[in-house]
C-alpha cells in the first residue's frame, strides 16, 4: 500500500496547523496509509478519526499533546447533559490505527466534580499505541464496543449507540495511563505490555478508585490482559483495586507486574454483584510489590504457570 506522508505543527510552520486539518486533508487519500507527523506544542482540540489506515506520530509524548475538556455534566445546548460517551477528546472510529510518541488527555477535571471525561474512545480492530500517554480522571480510556444495553434509558448516547456491536483487538505497549475511577473500561480485547498504570488521588483516603470496569462480553476468550506492566499510584496504602465488574461476564488477567501499596489486599471489587462471581474472570499470576498478595478475594483466581502462559500478545490478539 502506498503512504501518504502529511505534516502539522502548532507554529504554524508544516503544512497544517491543527491534527483535525490534516485528519479532513487524509480523505482524499483513502486508499492509501496516510501518516500524520506532528510537531511538539499543545494540541487543544476534539479530533476524530474514521478512516482506515492511519498513523499519529508525535515528537515525544511529554511535548505532544492532545487535549480536550468534555464532561459527562456539561449541559448540552437541547438541554440535556453530554454523558460519558460525547466526552472524548479522541474518537477512534476505525481499523489499523497506530499511534507513538503522542500525549491524549482530557483536562476536564477530577470525576467527583464533572463526571465522566474520555481522554480516548477507542473502537476499531488492530489499533497500536506505543510509547503514547493517556491522561484523565474518570473514564480516561474506553475500549469498545458498549455493552449490548445501557442500564439507564440514554445511558449510551454518542456515535456508537446504535451500532453493531464489533469487538476490537488493542495493543498497548511501554505506554502510560492514568486516572482514578474505572479508567480502562469496555468490551474490547486491550492488551497491556509494559506499561505503567497510574492511580491518581481523587481527594479521598478511604476509596481511591478502581483500574479498570471491564464489560467483556459472554463468550469472549479474552478482554483485558496487563503483562509486565507497573501500578503505581500517589494514593494512600490499600485504598484501590485492580477492577471491577461493569457487565457480569468482565475478564481482567495481570502477570508479571509490580502492584503499589495503594491496592488492596483483596485486590479486586465484584461491584457487589455476589451473581457475578462465577461469570467474571479475574485473574494474577506472578506478581510482585507492595500491593500483590495471595490473598484476593474469594472470586479471583490466581492462575498456575503454565496457565499464565497462555498469555502471549501472539494468542491474545492474534497478530
């Protein structure tokens, strides 16, 4: 496939000066791989990408940045509130999209004072980022597809409320994500490999929040995978878990990682569905740090070695 090579950069001095510029000029070349180059600088505005084939390559992630600042409560002009999913400063609505070097954020603020916020809404089959930061509070990263049906009527509204529900195969490498309340959630296959994953403290010393909110579907061999990665956090001891189920059928599996002080023992939240504990899978093995344990809770299984195994990027995802 031939490649299509375009240039942005905040000063004004490439060809284009915003991402959503170059992203509106990469549709006259749909039937090539368009790679989109952008320059260090601050990066404010909602960027959306439904093509196929298309790379975002940033100059470093600490000087690339991509921000945003919707939130669930804002009040939309008919009246009523945005919701979680129209919050994303980056909406991924396509295939083979790879991303390095790139900060994504939503600036919105901490989840108890605006709600949800996406810093990326990720939908698509074989979507890479490496070496990229995802920075948010509440809701930071969403691993399509939604669940088949929203608990509450208009709980879904956005792009993808009507749409056939495609699970998607992600590969995060060497990247950063942090946040606090369910920050990686979804019925996506997201595959974390070496990466650190950061609890931020949401000004409160008995519950700092949950990693992820899986809602894998029924049926679906794998959903979350964290290998190598670090849990880290600025939160007090024992305060966090690792995840909880958003839908009954959630899977979240962590091998070989360091875990912080700041998880607790039990590990893992069943987000008081006692009816889930024979549906979800949450799983460890090999673990280490202050906040790793033998001792979860009751319905988290602790995987034997040639069990963690299975675990490869290879049969995870596929590629």
């Amino acid at each position: 496939m031939d490649i299509r090579e375009l240039y942005v950069s905040a000063k004004g001095d490439r060809e284009f000066r915003e991402v959503a510029e170059a992203l509106e000029a990469a549709k006259a070349y749909a039937d090539r791989e368009v790679i989109i180059h952008i320059a260090p600088g601050i990066y404010h505005e909602e960027i959306v990408i439904n093509q196929d084939n298309v790379s975002l390559i940033g100059a470093g992630a600490e000087s690339t940045i991509v921000t945003y600042s919707h939130y669930a409560n804002e009040i939309m002009p008919e009246g009523d509130k945005r919701g979680t999913f129209r919050t994303a400063s980056v909406f991924i609505d396509a295939d083979n999209f790879y991303a390095n070097e790139i900060t994504f954020q939503n600036e919105a603020g901490q989840g108890y004072k605006v709600g949800q916020a996406l810093a990326v809404y990720a939908d698509g089959d074989h979507l890479v980022f490496e070496n990229c930061r995802f920075e948010g509070y509440q809701d930071t990263l969403f691993t399509a597809p939604l669940p088949m049906k929203e608990m509450q009527p208009g709980g879904f509204k956005g792009p993808k409320e009507f749409a056939p529900r495609r699970v998607g195969r992600h590969l995060y490498k060497n990247c950063y994500l942090a946040g606090n309340i369910d920050f990686i959630f979804g019925g996506g296959i997201a595959y974390f490999d070496g990466c650190e994953i950061f609890m931020k403290y949401r000004d409160d010393d008995e519950l700092s929040g949950y990693v992820t909110a899986p809602s894998t579907f029924e049926g679906q061999k794998y959903g979350y995978v964290f290998n190598h990665c670090r849990f880290t956090s600025d939160c007090p001891e024992s305060t966090a878990y690792l995840g909880r189920p958003w839908r009954n059928h959630a899977k979240a599996v962590v091998i070989n990682s360091e875990i912080g002080p700041h998880i607790k023992k039990e590990g893992w939240h069943d987000w008081n569905k006692k009816n889930a504990w024979n549906t979800l899978f949450f799983a460890e093995y090999g673990n280490f740090g202050e906040g790793a344990s033998q001792e979860r809770a009751p319905f988290v299984t602790m995987l034997s070695k040639e069990e963690a195994e299975e675990y490869t990027i290879e049969n995870v995802l596929g590629w």
